[in-house]
C-alpha cells in the first residue's frame, strides 16, 4: 500500500509546523468543480478553465470565514501525462488567480497514483482528507465536501464529513443520474459551485 501525499501550499509558524486551522472548513474537488475537466487530461496552465462562478464561490466562502483545501486525484502523475513540477506550478497558478479576486485556496492535497495502485489517497478513499485532517488539526465531522463524481461524495460520506454536496458541473450530471442507485447520500446539490456556496452560506 502506497502512502504518499503531497500538498503545495504549507502555511507554517516558521517553525515548518502548519498552523492549525480553527476556522469551518471546505474540501474541494478540482477537475470539474473549480476548473473544466477533460478526458485528456489538464495538463498546463493554458488548458486550465475556471468553471463560470467557481472563483466568484471561493471568493464568497473565503470572504465568510471559510477556509478551503482541494483535494484532488492526479493520476496523470502515475500515468506520466504530467509531471509532478508541472502540477505543482499550476497549482500554485491557481492558487494566484484565486488570491486576485480575493479568495483563497489554504491548501491543496493530491493523489499522484493510478487506479490499480491500491493507494489509501485516491478517491472515493479518504487518505487525503485524513491527512488535511491530521496536518491542520480538523475535526473531519465539521466539514463540507464539494465535488462532481460519485468518488468525491462516497470519499465525503466514508470520511465523516458534515455533508458532501455535488455539482453539476464536470461530471456532475451524469453523477446526479446514478445517485439514486448508489448509497452515496448528498446534503445538496447545485448548479455549479457557486451555487453550492449560496446553500453553505444560507444554512
Ligand atoms: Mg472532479
């Protein structure tokens, strides 16, 4: 079993120990919910979409006191469509584009492996928010999970999280057509994520 994370955006005491975060916390998918997903793959900042009222989303959530962390399967890593560096530069691309409208991504945790690597990280597995969880000190039971795929809502309903509300943006309709015949139960779900920021924000 393959235990390796990644994160790109560490906010440490200077002491390299990330501080904990008591704010309520939303996990986010990437591909599909922030950003137009494609079966190719998205591979460099200039395939790099947002989806229409994803930013907007961030922006509010920030603005509201929420902090956000993406939590995100790469397997194009393992299949070597990308490299780590690239991922990583884009990443923090997103994270700048992000931060010039006034909202913020605290952090982002990836799993690099491939659907047959029996990793604990890939999603609908929970090794990614349990270690967001455990880097930042979050009680996984308050928080929210966003995502457009079936793997994002079980990852959600399997870690303990408060709700898991999918998109229909990305995946997400085709997502919403098969719900009914999974177990994967969702607080909600939306248009797209601003949307599902709008229900977070009213509750
Ligand atoms: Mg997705």
């Amino acid at each position: 079993m393959s235990t390796i994370y990644y994160h790109s955006n560490i906010v440490s005491n200077g002491k390299g120990v990330p501080e904990p975060i008591t704010n309520p916390v939303v996990f986010l998918d990437r591909d599909g919910v922030i950003n137009v997903d494609s079966c190719e793959y998205i591979k460099t900042r200039e395939e790099f979409q947002f989806i229409p009222g994803s930013l907007e989303g961030i922006k509010q959530l920030t603005q509201q006191g929420f902090k956000c962390i993406v939590i995100s399967n790469q397997s194009m890593i393992h299949r070597k469509i990308s490299t780590l560096s690239h991922l990583m530069d884009m990443n923090q691309w997103m994270i700048s584009q992000v931060q010039a409208v006034g909202g913020d991504i605290h952090d982002i945790f990836f799993c690099p492996h491939g659907p047959d690597a029996n990793c604990s990280c890939r999603k609908p597995r929970t090794g990614l928010i349990e270690k967001a969880a455990s880097v930042y000190s979050i009680d996984i039971s308050k928080t929210i999970m966003i995502g457009d795929n079936l793997k994002d809502i079980q990852c959600a309903n399997s870690a303990g999280c408060a709700h898991g509300i999918l998109v229909r943006t990305g995946k997400g309709l085709k997502t919403e057509s098969i719900l009914a015949n999974e177990k994967a139960v969702t607080s909600f779900i939306g248009d797209n994520l601003l949307d599902a920021v709008r229900w977070i924000i009213e509750r």
